[in-house]
C-alpha cells in the first residue's frame, strides 16, 4: 500500500489536519498526491492543498483570487509574486470553522466549473549573442539544440546568459556543447 506524505515539516498539527482532511471527505474532492503532499482535485483540475508548517497550518486555494472571501481570511504568501494561489492559515483547531470552510471549499469548485483560473504568463526565451552566434556558426549543434523541449532550451539559454563574464561563458559552453550534442539536457541527472 503507497504511503500517504502530508505536508507537516515540524510534525505538531497532525490533529488539525485530520479535522481539515475529514472536513474535506464531505466534498466530492478527490485527494491526491502531488508535489510531495495532499492535493484535492476536481475533474482533474487542482482545487486545493493542506499542510502543516512551523508557526500554522493550513488550506490553499489554487485559484483562491477568485475566491469573494467575505470572511476576509485569505492571504497572499508573496505578494507580488504569488499570482492566483492563496491561504487560509490556522493557528488552533479551535479556529477552523466547518460551515465556511465547506462554503470556500463549494465556491473554489464552482469557479473551477466555470473555468476561472490563472494562467501563467509564457516568458519569451532570450537568446543572449554568445549563444546565437554559437548555433549560427555550428548547424550540428543547432540541429541537436532543437531536438529539446523548450523548457530544457530555456534552461540552456539561462545557464548560459546568466554568466556575468565572457570566459565564464566560454566555459559553460564548453561543457554544454557535447551534453547538447549528445541529448543530454542540463539537469537531468538530477530529474
């Protein structure tokens, strides 16, 4: 039998989080594992995640910016750059209240039915010089370079742009060419 992970770093909100999860089994959610923990979903769409941190516990909505939150308990965990997810955090199980847990939890489904979510923005890939003039001078490579999706070209380009000085460059490029040549992406020895 496959062993449940739960997000609970510090291992001190195992109660509450099985009050949040028998809460949650009064949906039609469905809970499944994802980026190391429990995640809910609806029709294969994420819904929400639960877990334990250092100083709270908590319930967030993938696409809790859309959420009315009347109650005002919903909060931003980066603001600026967190876009669409946000949190119910708990300090105490005598915080959770089921009645409107349940009634964000609904709201959260139905926006999902109505198709409102956040869709990232595609960054354009920037070619820096030094990697442009080393496609354009060797066909080979380039050839190889476009055999690779384009998350593992952007994580070329970065590594290759990010370099602040041109020997270093020279250096990195050194080291990819033949990773490249050989359909080898940048880190996969760590995938």
């Amino acid at each position: 039998m496959e062993e449940k992970h739960v997000w609970n770093k510090v291992n001190q909100w195992e109660e509450e989080l099985e009050i949040i999860k028998s809460i949650l089994s009064k949906t039609n959610l469905v809970e499944t594992t994802k980026w190391g923990g429990s995640i809910y979903t609806h029709n294969n769409k994420n819904i929400l995640g639960v877990g334990g941190f250092k100083s709270y516990f908590g319930v967030w909505f993938m696409n809790g910016v859309f959420l009315k939150d009347n109650a005002q308990v919903l909060v931003n965990a980066q603001e600026g750059v967190t876009k669409a997810l946000r949190q119910w955090r708990f300090n105490s199980k005598a915080e959770i209240d089921e009645k409107l847990l349940l009634a964000y939890i609904k709201e959260a489904i139905e926006n999902e039915r109505k198709g409102l979510s956040h869709k990232p923005e595609k960054k354009e890939v920037i070619i820096c010089k030094f990697f442009a003039n080393e496609l354009k001078n060797d066909i080979l490579f380039a050839k190889a370079f476009e055999v690779f999706s384009p998350f593992k070209q952007k994580e070329f380009l970065e590594y290759i742009a990010t370099a602040k000085q041109e020997k270093t460059k020279i250096l990195r490029m050194e080291k990819i060419k033949p990773m490249i040549l050989q359909n080898i992406g940048l880190n996969d020895k760590y995938r």
